[in-house]
C-alpha cells in the first residue's frame, strides 16, 4: 500500500523529469558521464542513492521491482531499497529475475540472461574509471574528452610487469562503444561479458558523485586486456554445494574453525530456481588445500557433476 | 624538390601582465625550420628563451603573431600544409604532441612518469595509438632501450631508480617511439654531470642524424649549439639580437651582446 | 548443513526496536522534548541548519532529538526532509546592515560606529565545568560564576541600520568589492553538480553547508603557513534578520519573517596592481544562528580558494578548491566512509582468487628458476 505522505515514488515530478533528461543524455552518449543534480534521500550516500533515484525517476505502476545486493534479494540493504520502493510506489516486488521488469543492483548482474523488455540500475560508488590514478575530476573530464586515456594503458602494462596479470579483480574497466573508457561499478570482472551486446538497457547511478550514466541494448562493450593476455573471469574448482551449478559466481562462505568452506551460488535466485528443477550440489564443506598447491588436485566441476 | 618548411614562426610574441604592466616575455621572433634542421635558441636566463620555445611547442598562446606546423593529414584527399597552432583544436594539439612531436623537458621528472616503469614510460604512445599486444610493446621498449643506449635489465624499473642522464634517456625514447619529425628540448642536459652531458650530446646528435630529426633546443651552453644545431638564434630580453648559422655566429658575432656570450665561454 | 538463511528483514526490525530503546535511554527519567532540545541545546540547532541547508528550528531540534545527539546523524535527517520541500522561489539577499544585534564585535578597530557589543559568548568563561549545572531545574540563576544581573534583552525585530565595516573600508576604496563576473543569476548549489572551476558563488553555498570540523581544520592550517592570508577579524555580527521575497503576483518585496545568523568578514593581506592601487581583501562566512567558530573558519577558506582570482600562486591544500570541498560536505563525507559496512564479499572473493592465482604462478616462478 503506498504512502500517502510522499509523492509517487518520493521525488518530486520536477525532479524526475531532469533525471530523465539527464538519462536520455547518457544513453545517446554510451558510457559518457552525465552530471546530475542529485539529491538528498532517506539513504545514506554511498548506499545506493544514484541507483534510487535512477529507479524512482523511471519507475511506473505497471513494473515489477526486483532489488539485489551481492546477487541476493535478501541483504539487509537489498530489503531495504526494496521497502523503501514498495512504501513509496505500491509497486509489485519479486526475487525471481525472470519475473522483473527493473532491476536494481549493487555488485552483480544477475546469471539469468536479461530481455529487451528489462531495465538493469547500477549502484556506483565511484563513477570514474581512473579516480585511482588521477583523483582530480577537472583532470579526468578532459581525458574522457580527448580520449586521452594513456593513463590507464600504462597502469596496466605496469601491472602485467610487476605481477604477471591485471590486478584488477572487480570493477575492471571497459570500453564502451569503443569511444568512452567506463566503470561497470563493483561487479566482479566475472559479470564484465554479460554487459556486453546486452538485450536489456542498463543505467548507472552514482548519487554521492552526481553523475549517471548509460549502455543502450545491443552495445558493444569491451574489458581492457592485451592480445597476448586477453581478459579471463574468475574460474572455481567447486561447483555450488547447493544446486551443483558450475557456471556462476560462487560465495565462498568459512563454516568452522578448520576454516572448512563452502560454496554457494552468489545469485540467490538462480540457485533457488535451478533447486526448483531438481539440481542438486554436494551439500558438503570442502577443505580447502594450501593456497600455493598446484590446482590441478582438486576436483573439476565436469567430475563433480557426473559423480 | 625543395622541402617544405616544417614549422615556421612569424613574429611571435607573448606578453605577461607583471605588476600591472605588460612585459613582453619575448617579441618579434621570425624563421623558417625545414625536416632534419636542428635549430639552438641561445641566451641567458631571462632571455624568454623558454618562453619561445613554449610558444612554438603550443603549450602557450601568441599574443603577437603566429607559428605554424605543417600538420599531416591520415588522407591524401586532405593536404596538411603549414597550419596556424592558434586555429587548432585542443584535442588535435594535444593529439600531435602525442605523435608527430617530442618535448623533451628539462628536468625529467616532468616529461615523465614517475610512478610506473621504464617500459610503460616507453610503450605509452604506442597504447594511445591503439597498440595491444603486450609482449610487442615490450619488444619496442628494449628496442629503443638500447638505441638510447639504457640498460634494459632496468626496464621493469621505475624511473625514480634511474640516474638523472638514464632518465633522459628514457624521456627522450619515450618522446621518439613515434617517430616523431619534430622534436623540443628545453636545457636537455642542464644540470647533470660535464661527463654525462659529453655522452648525452653525442647520442642526440647521432639520433638527430640516424631519424633525420628536426629540433629546437634551447640552452645556455654555446657548446651544445654548437654540437648539435646548424643554425641558431640569440635571444636578450625576449629579443632575437641576432640569428644565421651556427658556425657563422659564433665564430664572427655581430651583435655586441653575442660578442660577449662568446667572449664569456670558459676557455683553458 | 548450511541454509541460506533469510532473515535480512526481521533483522532489520530487531534493530529498529533496538535502536528506539538506545534512544530513549533510562525510561525512568523524563524523556527531552523538543522544545526543550531547541532551548537549551541551541547552539547544536544552529549546526544541524546551517549543515542540513534548513532553517527551522523546530525540525532541527526534532532531528536531534531523533538521532540520539549525533549532529552528522541529524543533519543528514534534514536534507533529506529538505528534499520532499516544495520550493517558492529564491528570497531577495539578506541585507545584515539592518539586523537586530546579538552580539557584535572588531579586531581590527578599536571603536566602530554602532559599538562593539560582546553579547552571550563563552569566549570569556573560563573553562571550568559548572557543578552547579549538574542539580536539576533552575539552576542558573544561582550559579556563583554568573553575576546577577538582568537576562539579556530579547533583540526586537530588525529595525535598526548598522553599517557593516567592510562597508566604511570599502567607501574609502580601501578594501576591494569583488564583483560577480557576468550578470547571470547565481548558480544553486542544490539543483545542480558542482563542477570545477566552481565561481566564488557556488564556493560559498558549499562552504556555508560545509562540515565546520573540516572549514576550521582548512582554516587553521592556513593560520599556520599553509598559504597565510594574514588575516584580521574585520567583524562578526550575530543577530536577527528579515527575509524578503518578491512574490510574483505583488512584484514588490514582502517580509516573510526574521532570521538569526552569524556573519563574518575577515580583512586580508592586500593585493593591488599598477592599474589598482594597493586594498585589503575580503573573506566571508555566514551561518544560522550563533556560529562564530563556522563562520571564521569559513571566512579564512572563502579567502584562501579566491588564490586563482587574485593572482596568488597555490601552495597549499587549502587554495585547491576541488580537493577543499568536494570534501567539506559530511553527509557525502559520512556516507561514503560508512558504506564500508555494507557487505562487499563478492567483490573481496574476486580479491581472494586473484590473490590465490597470483601466489601459484609465484610459487611456479620459483619452482622453475630453482
């Protein structure tokens, strides 16, 4: 039931309207970032309040609000926005992606493959791709300007030098339409390809920062990587214990003091559906060896799942 | 065929506002500089020797006259030609200064990054062009290493680990990987050891040769005018007091103030 | 066997029950009102409006009240409310020559037209906590450390004219009187981004909802070499003052009612060139209700980021206006280094395996160099 008190939503009509002004910008300009004049809300900054905003300047009656934080409808933060939308809306909620029609995400894009009729909201803490390099905004502008992103190839090269491997592991920068150097927000670099030709229309909202910014349906959307050291996900030796899935983000969870873990899907809902349909994990904690052990002893997912 | 001019100033001049009067740091500055043409502007500090070279490089705007570069084109449809600096973009100076110019600085530290490696300082250029394959750059990075005659064992190490004559080595590889037909230096080896600056000399001169280099160097040292410049201006209170070919000037000075510059050389 | 454990919602209800008991504390004790909070603890009010962009006593003291005490917390609460205002219009500037006087004093004169008026400050207390305070009900008026005299006027309403200093300096062409530098309306701070360069408009807005604790903290390090401006305390008035709008229908300005706010100019180091002969320069701070401290600091900080403007080379944090209040506003400020709580798992598993990968190709390195 919606409350009465506020308007549909919370903000205001006016402001809504610039929000979306601003959205049509950084659609027509993929991965460019649009200033906004973002607003106080009843969340802190740095808890989601670009991806609030975002979601209740676009929000109508007729969708179907699904709310995640680390992949999970349940997270405190997750159950909050999700109050917050419901209060304020009287909109329909679910936890099934199949279901939603937005979509509002902190840290991860759901396994689910998304549809054209879907809208994905980001929460972003730090708009910039390069804020760890050049903390300067002025500085940054003019390089997304000139696409003077040398910056950014150098820390990289470096890194390869230094470590053997890009060390980014999560918000890892991409290409968007091959013209503007962008952060995909704190998604592990595992969720980098899926925003990548993408049916569904995604935006991203940094309230703290007050910049948005967009990827239309079907854009061209590229990690950063070299040709002799092309962009790999995150790979696990374990399958889910849960549903035996081997193809998503796993939690690694420590059960007990012998620092046993256990490996469960990140994406509540994939799991729960794939449960739903009869597949099941191994249901056991593993122990895990000696980090410095070669790999090659633990069990593949393709083992695992035949056993 | 006669070349055509590469870079040509055209009474050039920039004034600043000092204690609200205007000074000109220098004025009036004219010559034609043609490809592999290696020009020495002269003076003492406060000459607006830098100033000049500033001006020419487009990190500064004339506030009299103009300077022109003989931009390229990527298609032929286009002619380049000498173009007015001041009727380019910002994005298409900075985009020469990445490519078809170096900047050679006088401290090191500002023509390069300190916070990554010899490599990365090297292979920079190159990723802005859209160079992606790593073991490639790296291959280029030694290469020209050791054409500026670097150590490359070192290239995995930051600059800040380099000597002050590595480091300018390092800066002016960094500046040549694209081949660049113009290159400022400003006081390239002021400021490190008699004997470091004998060698530097020596590898710019080569390299001037070898790359068929056109340059402005700008220096206090009359040697190194002499060593590497045909030709050469001036400069006193941001005028050019008198200009022509290297040998000529300073070893038949015409102007008084030139008489003395040359008089002043330490001799044994 | 482990259960993915749903509790995210009932937990969040258990804390609220938790937080409203931390809140009300002692239950056999009477509970604060909030007019008490605005009477007495006035000077917080002042705070959480000046930083929460809103002035309303009431709301404020409610908001403090609602926050257990913690001023971030309170000043949060009242953007926020500020957000679902509607908004009339913009009031004509405050015009702090026709105050109803508080308190009103000069470091740089001895004597000013108007007097120098000390007004209630703690500047000439000494810091002894007051036992006295410790008894309940009335305990000020037989407090030793307070001479009995009569209670302080209560300022009528903005009749007055008190001619502010800078003005008689600026008459006599001795201090600058820095000028907008087009005509275009002012830009607001609350619609819109503030993106760098930011004019000295803009500047103020975010400074006059700055954290005070960072302004006097940029403040200060001025005061100690980080780019001195050698400043002197011009004035500091406190005191009521009307706020004029110009509704649209009347087209002429209409009292909608009396304000309390600090001001404070500080004269500076003079500047001058060839063309303009040596003047004193200007720093500003204005704040609601009693806030001395704020706008001080605000004043020194306002003259620090005018460095660019007045030709000053910069030297010190203080003059780098991107670093200075991107970071002044502390419910970004707080937000951002609270969010840290939020879970970031999934993202420190990407850390852990990256780790893990790089220690085996390590650990090969050395297997195969020995």
């Amino acid at each position: 039931m919606m409350d009465q008190h506020y308007n549909f939503a919370f903000l205001d009509e006016r402001t809504k309207k610039r929000i979306r002004r601003a959205l049509l910008k950084a659609v027509a300009v993929p991965g460019y970032q649009v200033p906004f004049g973002s607003r106080e809300m009843p969340f802190a900054y740095g808890w989601g309040t670009g991806g609030v905003q975002i979601t209740a300047s676009i929000i109508g009656l007729s969708d179907v609000l699904k709310v995640i934080d680390q992949g999970a409808d349940d997270t405190t933060n997750a159950v909050n926005i999700r109050r917050f939308f419901a209060r304020t809306t009287g909109v329909a909620t679910t936890g099934k992606t199949r279901d939603a029609t937005l979509i509002q995400t902190r840290h991860r894009i759901p396994e689910v493959a998304l549809t054209e009729a879907q809208i994905l909201v980001y929460q972003v803490p730090m708009p910039e791709p390069m804020s760890r390099l050049e903390p300067s905004r002025r500085e940054t502008i003019k390089m997304h300007a000139l696409s003077e992103y040398g910056l950014m190839h150098v820390r990289l090269y470096e890194d390869i030098a230094q470590l053997g491997a890009i060390s980014r592991a999560y918000d890892y920068p991409v290409m968007v339409n091959e013209r503007y150097l962008m952060s995909p927000s704190p998604i592990p670099k595992f969720d980098n390809p899926k925003m990548h030709m993408n049916p569904a229309l995604q935006l991203f909202g940094a309230g703290r920062e007050k910049r948005l910014y967009a990827i239309p349906p079907y854009t061209a959307v590229r990690s950063l990587d070299f040709e002799d050291h092309p962009f790999e996900v995150q790979r696990w030796d374990h399958a889910c214990a849960l549903c035996g899935a081997s193809e998503s983000y796993l939690d690694e969870m420590i059960v007990d003091d012998a620092g046993s873990r256990l490996f469960v899907c990140s994406d509540s809902d994939y799991c729960e559906e794939r449960r739903d349909a009869g597949h099941v994990g191994t249901q056991q904690a593993v122990t895990l060896h000696d980090a410095l052990a070669v790999p090659a002893d633990a069990i593949t997912p393709a083992e695992q799942e035949a056993a | 065929m006669k070349p055509n001019v590469l870079l040509s100033a055209r009474q050039a001049g920039k004034s600043f506002v000092h204690q609200g009067q205007p000074r000109w740091a220098c004025r009036g500055v004219s010559f034609d500089l043609y490809p592999g043409e290696v020009l020495a502007v002269v003076g003492e500090s406060g000459s607006g020797k830098s100033t000049l070279l500033r001006l020419l490089a487009a990190r500064l705007a004339c506030d009299e006259g103009s300077v022109h570069y003989d931009v390229r084109t990527e298609s032929d449809s286009q002619p380049g030609g000498l173009m007015d600096l001041a009727e380019l973009s910002e994005a298409r100076l900075r985009w020469l200064a990445r490519t078809d110019w170096g900047f050679v600085e006088q401290h090191a530290r500002d023509g390069l990054r300190m916070n990554v490696s010899g490599g990365a300082n090297v292979g920079e250029r190159l990723m802005a062009l859209g160079a992606r394959h790593y073991g490639q750059l790296r291959s280029e990075a030694v290469s020209w290493m050791q054409r500026v005659e670097l150590d490359t064992g070192r290239i995995d190490d930051l600059p800040a680990t380099y000597s002050g004559g590595m480091q300018q080595r390092l800066q002016i590889a960094r500046n040549l990987v694209t081949h660049p037909r113009l290159v400022f230096m400003d006081e390239p080896t002021t400021g490190l050891d008699v004997s470091v600056q004998a060698r530097l000399l020596d590898l710019l001169r080569e390299l001037v040769d070898e790359l068929q280099l056109a340059a402005v160097v700008v220096t206090h040292d009359l040697a190194v005018a002499r060593l590497l410049a045909q030709r050469m201006l001036v400069m006193k209170d941001g005028c050019v007091v008198e200009q022509g070919l290297t040998d000529r000037v300073l070893d038949d000075p015409q102007h008084p103030y030139t008489q003395l510059l040359v008089s002043s050389v330490l001799t044994p | 066997m482990y259960v993915a454990v749903k509790g995210g919602a009932a937990a969040i209800e258990s804390s609220w029950r938790l937080l409203e008991a931390q809140r009300r504390g002692d239950t056999r004790l009477a509970a604060l009102s909030v007019a008490q909070i605005r009477e007495q603890l006035s000077l917080a009010v002042d705070r959480v409006m000046s930083e929460g962009s809103l002035y309303d006593p009431e709301l404020a003291a409610l908001a403090i009240k609602q926050a257990s005490g913690d001023l971030m917390e309170a000043i949060f609460l009242l953007r926020a409310y500020r957000t679902t205002l509607p908004r009339l219009g913009y009031s004509e500037p405050l015009d702090t020559a026709r105050i109803a006087l508080v308190r009103r004093i000069s470091a740089a004169f001895k004597e000013v037209p108007g007097g120098q008026l000390l007004g209630p400050t703690y500047d000439y207390t000494q810091r002894l906590l007051d036992f006295a305070l410790l008894a309940e009900g009335d305990g000020a008026a037989t407090s030793p450390l307070v001479p009995t005299e009569e209670a302080g006027a209560v300022p009528e309403t903005p009749s007055a004219t008190v001619p502010r200093i800078n003005d008689l300096l600026a008459r006599e062409g001795l201090l600058e009187t820095p000028q907008p530098v087009d005509a275009a309306p002012p830009g607001d701070l609350t619609r819109d981004p503030l993106m760098f360069p930011a004019d000295r408009a803009l500047r103020l807005q975010a400074l006059a909802r700055g954290d005070e604790g960072w302004l006097l903290a940029m403040g200060y390090s001025t005061q100690r070499g980080y780019a001195n401006s050698h400043p002197f305390a011009g004035e500091i008035r406190r005191g009521f003052v009307s706020v004029e709008l110009v509704p649209d229908e009347l087209g002429f300005a209409i009292d909608i009612g009396d304000l309390e706010v600090t001001e404070c100019q500080m004269i500076n180091q003079f500047g001058g060139s060839r063309e303009v002969p040596p003047q004193f320069t200007q720093g500003y701070g204005l704040a609601f209700g009693g806030a001395e401290r704020k706008t001080m600091a605000m004043a020194l900080v306002d003259r620090a980021l005018r460095a660019d403007e007045l030709g000053e080379p910069r030297v010190a944090p203080a003059q780098d206006e991107e670093f200075v209040l991107s970071h002044a506003d502390n419910v970004e400020a707080s937000g951002f280094v609270q969010h840290l709580k939020l879970p970031h798992y999934v993202d420190f598993q990407a850390e852990l395996e990256l780790v893990r990968k790089l220690r085996v190709a390590h650990a090969a390195a050395i297997k195969e160099a020995a």
